[in-house]
C-alpha cells in the first residue's frame, strides 16, 4: 500500500475504481509530468449528489459533495500513474463548480471541502491553486463538478 493510500486509508477513504467517462472524452491527459484531470461529479456509493447550493442545499452538504469530487479526482490520478500513487507530487490547480442560484456566494466554502481533504491527505502535496465558480446547472443534477491539474513523476 502506497503512502497516500495508507493516509487514506487512516481517513476511512477508500478510492473507488476510477469512473469511465460519460461522453466523447477521455479521464486524464498527461503532458510530460502534468496529468489534467476531467471533471469529476459528485457522487457516492448511492448514486449522484444532487442540489442546487442556495435552494435544497446548504454550503456544509455541498462541501461533503466536493470531497466525493476530490475523492474521484485522486481515483483518476491514481489510474493515470499505472496504479501507484505514490508518483503523485502534488496538486497542482483545481477548478470547482457549483450548481447555485444566483444570489449564492459561498462557492469558496463548498469548494474547500476538496481542498480541505486533500491537504489532510497528501500534506504539502496538496496544497492548490483554485478557482471556485457558480454554475446555473451542472450534469445530471449534480450539486458540484470539479477538475485537476496534478504533477506526477
């Protein structure tokens, strides 16, 4: 068991097998040592999270949504190092969406339910820049989307 999944695995987080993709794309790309991630929804073992932040959900249930986002993105990068991610070293960017109703302002505090657990879990390496955005509707109904820069080695 790699360090990061040790880590994990002391967090109770356990990565799934990496989602296939729904449409015309792929999972990951990698450019030299930089993999971009495709957006990841959120979802659990039920199915979708779904819920527009500001109307049927509130800006803590839409932080756990990022976290499932976040926990997608590590199952993708964890498939893009050939299964061994320990070759992670860090996150680089993180661009997060948020289905919202306008008068919504709180896109940072969802989105920090990702950053939050990927700092708890890989430390340093997953410090970030971000971008945090609303979203008059986001696929399949789902409360958040987001997507990853990520260096390897």
């Amino acid at each position: 068991m790699s360090g990061y999944e040790k880590r994990l695995t002391e967090l109770g987080v356990s990565l799934p097998n990496a989602p296939a993709p729904a449409a015309n794309y792929v999972p990951f790309v990698q450019v030299g040592d930089i993999v971009y991630i495709s957006g990841q929804i959120s979802m659990d073992a039920d199915g979708f999270i779904t819920g527009k932040l500001g109307d049927t959900m509130d800006a803590d249930t839409g932080a756990a949504a990022a976290k499932t986002c976040a926990i997608g993105l590590l199952a993708q990068v964890k498939a893009a190092c050939g299964g061994d991610l320990d070759r992670l070293v860090r996150v680089v960017k993180l661009t997060g969406f948020v289905n919202s109703t306008a008068d919504f302002g709180d896109q940072p505090k969802v989105i920090n339910g990702a950053s939050d657990f990927l700092v708890e879990a890989l430390g340093e390496a997953g410090r970030h820049s971000r971008s945090a955005v609303s979203a008059a509707s986001l696929p399949f109904g789902v409360a958040v989307e987001i997507e990853g820069i990520f260096q390897i080695k």
